[in-house]
C-alpha cells in the first residue's frame, strides 16, 4: 500500500488576516485575469459611489497613473480616522480586516454595494503598495500599506497627518500585485464602460476619468442627469426605435424601484439588472419579478384590445420582450447574492416588490399612452408569427433531417457519455482535425471539424442561419437546441459537453473564424457563454530547440523575445507552426489537447450592454461605426485585448 497521508490537528491551517485573501484571490474578485484586475478599481468606486447615496458625495475622479497604478478620489465624509475600540485607527482596521467597514451599520449606509465590506481590504491584500489620503476634522490623514501590512508608523497611536484641509474626502492610490494577476495593465475601455455606467445610474454624481499612460493623456467627464432613462437612449443609439423610454418608479417593502424600457426595430432582448448600483451579469429575482409581471399585464392589454381571442394562448414572455431593451435598477437595504462577486440577486422580497411596482404602475403609463402600448403589442404580435414559422422552420431542417456524424466525417464523439468530463474541440480544417483527430483522449475528447469561415450571423437572416451546414451540425452536436430571439428552445441541462473549444490557427484567418464562431454563441446560444462552457485554445507559435538540452514551446512573440534575451549567447533552432496542421499528433496533443499541459482561455461577458454594441459594431452590417472603432481603438489593439 501507499504511503498514507497525515490529517490530524496538525492538518488544519488558520489563514490569518489578509492571507486568505492572497491565497485564493479568485474567492473575493472572481479571477486573477484582466477581468479581476479591472474589479479593484470597481471596488474602490463603489464604496465612493456608497458615500453618493448616502448623500454626501458628489464627485469621483479615477486616475490610471504612468506607472501602472490606479487613484481613486472622491469627496464623501472621508473614512473614518478615530480610534476603534479594537485599539487602532477606524481607517487602518477597514484597509486590513476582512468584513470592517460602515455597510453592516444601516445608520451608516442605508443602502451600499461592494463586496459585503470587504472590497477596501481585499484591494490591500492584492496590491504591491496602497497610499490612502484622508480629509477629514480639518487634516489630510495618511496610510500607507505594503502588501496588505501597515508600514507607516502612527503618531501617538494616530494616523499621521499632512497638513490642513477644510475639505472632506478619500483618496487611495494601489498597484496590482504582478504576482498575483496574470496582467496588470488596466483596460481603460472596460473601465470608462464601466464608469459611464455608474454614472447613468446615479444622476447627480460626476465621474471624471483620467489615463496618464498615454503620449497625450486622455480625459472623460461622465455625468448623466437623465439617468437610466439617458442609458437606455445610449444602447439603443444604433437602433431604429419603435416607442420612447418608458420610465415608471416606486417602492415597497423598503426596497425602491427604478424601470427604464424601449422597444426597437431590431427583435432582440437586452434587460440589465442592477441593485445597490452593481450590475448583476446573471441577473437574479429582481428580473424574474419584471419579466412576469410584465408578462402578465400586457398579455391583459392584448386580450382587452382583442388581439388575442378566448380560444388563443398568451403571447410568451419572449414574444413580449422581442425588441425590448430595459434596465431593472433595486436600492435594497439588505441584498444577498449568489457568488462573492455578486453575479446574481437572489432575494425573494426583490421580486415581489418589482412585481407589484410594475403591475401598478405601467398600467398607469400605458393608459394615458396608448400608442406606445399599442407599438409594443404589436411588436408581440409579429414575434409571435415569427416564433411560429420559425418552428416550422426548425422542425424541417433540424428535427426531421438525420445526422450520423460518425459516418459522415465530421464529428469524432467521444466515447463517454457524462457532460462533466467530456470537451469538444471546433478544428478549422480537414488536416488539423485529422491531426486531432488522431491525438485526442478517445474517452473524453470530441473532434468536429469545420470547413472554411461559418456564416457570420449578424448579417443573416433566421431561415439562413439554420440552413447553413456547419451550424446545423454544432448545434445538433452541442444537443441543446439553440435561441434565435423568437422564442428559446434552448436547454443547457442537455448540453453534451461541459467544455466547447475553438482550435484555430494563430492567424488572422483563424482569429476571424475564432470571432465568427463567438458572434453564433453570443447571439444564439448565450448561455454556453454564461455559464462558462466556451473557452479558445492557446496553441504555440515557435519552438525553440537549443544545441543541448530539451525544446521549449512558445506561445506568442512576447515570449520569444524573452526568450532571446535569457539566451544571448545559445545556438537554439527557432521552428515556427503557421498552422495546426503542421504538428504532429504528439505534439498537438502536448500543446493543445493534454488537459495538464495546454493553455485554454475562457469567454466571458463583462458587460453585456457594451459587448451586444461592440458586437453589432464590429460584425453588423453599418461599415462607418466599424471604422470609427478600428480607428479609435488601434493603439489598444495589443493592450486592451
């Protein structure tokens, strides 16, 4: 037998402090990617944004310094400076201790965001240094931390001070750890979104921001009186609108309620919650409670109006959501979340409460505005014609034609049948995918080649869609149907495989196969997206083989150049792979396919507001916007990826 492993007392370990927090960073912001990155600053704003709706600040302003760290200021009470009954400075215990902080006392804060009171502390245990400056009792207070750890000695048990001020406010400049993050580049284009954002939905707050990093600094004052309703306008600008914002508010049971809706031409779905100001990318009851209730009074409308007879079902929530854009904005006192990073609102009383606000409400609206409801009933009428001949559709091209993918070439299953362990590789390519083929774990690993660039469906209409060859067949392969926004047929709990990923080669014509295949998901199965099934395969671009010792893989030119450096004086062969089809089994199974050694990346959605424009911008038919952008963004290219 084996040597048997030791769990006695000894084996339980105690993190103390803010070493939790290093140790599992992805528990508090999610991940350690860009995306996490971008999330300190997040938390930082918040609690400034916290401070707003508590009715004393009026302006943030967020710098990204030159030397890659990050200012947040705001003009709030300040945090607090006083001597804590725990015996050190209110404002050291909120920077070093997890779960210190004025979110849990509602005389404080009636309402907050953030990370339940932990963000400020979180952001210190992550970063190489913070500086914190104070304004407040009339002196700028000062804190300066090392890795989560306090280096700045107090005066006479009190924070030092700088000098004198009759102004109140915080400020906290902090460096990324590199040891913690996979990058430490800051994406001002997922942070202005972001900061725009908070701005429609705090009307009387400005944001300015600022990047230093560039040769000629830019500057952005977001302030957006017109709030949601001003939102709302801003995603729906590339848009024919159907009917003008309808706005409607209210409260219950302690929890207010704000409702922006417009309907456009185009017949999509795009409904934003947010609570406490925290945008909630899996949505939550909050929406659950909009949709029904919606749902409910204008399928009443209908009836009333006689669109639908006695004998006709109801228009589905689809159906009455197609061309619907809409923001669901809750202050709650007391929110709860599935997840750390507050992806999702999952209380009940959320639900009741946006329930009985629409139900009272819009009737309101609607009945001194009747065309607008007349505009809207209308555009669920059509969607419910569409939905229907697009079910005639689907029933002949996908339902009644058979795919015996073993036999007709393309799909190599794989031979289990349990979604949680098996992964499907896309391959462009008939000689990439007979590699793979060949290199695969038979077991676990499925191989579904794709011939030439699949349909960009931006531009194609449904019945195109569906009739394309190799989208039939990754939708028929995933088993789980697909949603094309008249309706949803689309089941994730039949999804055969728990990781669907795209193998392209490294080139341009990969990268556009790679973003023709991501426009499918977005647009018609979003939820792989979601729900985290779509990842890209990072396979090598070199292979350097030294005069002794053993090659080395090499994943872009960034790394080659490291390369060179480390081995200025060493004779090495540089082998360069143009494309999958060039490795041998042995080797695409080591770089791309080895679950131990590959290197894959995961989609995610950050914003979906922002990535639904960017998606119509860079794959829609409308060649100046694409333009605009390209031109706009082409210092970032490499950047901000």
């Amino acid at each position: 037998m084996g040597k048997k492993e030791l769990y006695d007392e000894s084996s339980i370990h105690v993190l103390e402090g803010l070493e939790a927090v290093r140790r599992r960073p992805g528990m508090y912001i999610g991940s350690t990617s860009r995306k996490g990155l971008n999330h300190l600053i997040y938390e930082i704003v918040d609690n400034a944004v916290d401070e707003h709706l508590a009715g004393y600040c009026t302006k943030i302003r967020v710098t990204l310094e030159k030397d890659g760290s990050c200012t947040v200021e705001d003009n709030g009470r300040g945090v607090p400076v006083g001597i804590h009954e725990k015996g050190m400075p209110a404002e050291r215990l909120v920077y070093t201790t997890l779960h210190a902080g004025g979110k849990f006392d509602h005389d404080a804060y009636k309402t907050s965001g953030g990370l339940h009171g932990v963000g400020s502390s979180v952001v210190n245990a992550l970063s190489v240094w913070m500086d914190v400056e104070i304004k407040r009792e009339g002196y700028i207070h000062h804190d300066h931390f090392s890795h989560g750890e306090a280096d700045l000695p107090l005066v006479d048990g009190k924070l030092p001070t700088m000098g004198k001020t009759k102004e109140t406010g915080t400020k906290v400049r902090f460096l990324p750890d590199p040891e913690i993050f996979e990058v430490t580049r800051f994406s001002a284009t997922e942070v202005k979104s972001r900061l725009h954002e908070t701005a429609y939905l705090n009307p009387n707050l400005e944001i300015t921001f600022e990047d230093l990093r560039k040769e000629e600094k830019e500057v952005l004052v977001f302030s957006e009186p017109d709030g949601i309703v001003g939102f709302v306008r801003d995603l729906n600008k590339n848009e024919t609108a159907v009917t003008e914002p309808v706005y409607f508010e209210g409260e219950e049971e302690g929890i207010q309620v704000q409702i922006v809706m417009q309907y456009v031409n185009e017949f999509h779905e795009n409904i934003l919650g947010y609570c406490n100001n925290i945008f909630n990318a899996d949505g939550g009851t909050h929406l659950t409670g909009f949709k029904t209730a919606f749902t409910q009074v204008m399928n009443s409308y209908a009836r009333e109006l006689g669109l639908l007879k006695d004998k006709d079902p109801n228009y589905t929530g689809p159906d009455i959501r197609n061309g619907m854009t809409a923001i669901v904005s809750v202050k709650h006192p007391d929110p709860r979340f599935e997840g750390q990073t507050k992806t999702k609102l999952d209380n009940p009383d959320a639900s009741r409460a946006v329930a009985k606000i629409v139900s009272e409400e819009s009737p309101h609206y609607f009945d001194r505005n009747l065309e607008t409801l007349k505009s809207i009933l209308a555009c669920a009428e059509k969607s419910a014609k569409i939905r229907r001949s697009t079910e005639r559709v689907k029933s002949n091209l996908l339902t009644k034609q058979k795919f015996s993918f073993d036999t007709n070439g393309k799909l190599a299953n794989c031979i289990s049948r349990d979604a949680k362990e098996c992964e499907i590789f896309i391959v462009e390519g008939d000689s990439a995918g007979g590699s793979a083929k060949t290199a695969r774990d038979r077991q676990h690993q499925a191989i579904l080649p794709i011939r030439g660039k699949i349909l960009n469906v931006e531009k194609a209409s449904i019945d195109k869609v569906l009739a394309n060859a190799e989208i039939k067949t990754m939708i028929t392969a995933f088993g789980c149907g697909f949603s094309e926004g008249y309706g949803n047929d689309f089941d994730i709990s039949r999804l055969r495989y728990d990781k669907i990923i795209i193998m392209a080669d490294a080139d341009v014509d990969g990268a556009h196969i790679g973003t023709l295949l991501l426009t499918l998901f977005y647009r018609y199965m979003p939820e792989l997206i979601n729900e985290g099934h779509v990842y890209i395969a990072m396979p090598p671009l070199y292979k350097v083989i030294p005069a002794k010792g053993e090659g080395e893989y090499l994943y872009d030119d960034k790394a080659l150049e490291q390369y060179r450096k480390a081995h200025k004086n060493q004779k090495f062969t540089l082998q360069r792979y143009k494309g999958l089809g060039e490795m041998d089994p042995d080797q695409l199974w080591e770089t791309t396919l080895n679950p131990a050694t590959r290197r894959l990346r995961r989609i995610e959605i950050a914003n979906p507001g922002f990535s639904s424009e960017i998606t119509d911008i860079l794959m829609g038919t409308d060649v100046p916007p694409r333009k605009t952008f390209i031109y706009e963004h082409a210092r970032d290219a490499e950047l901000d990826i």
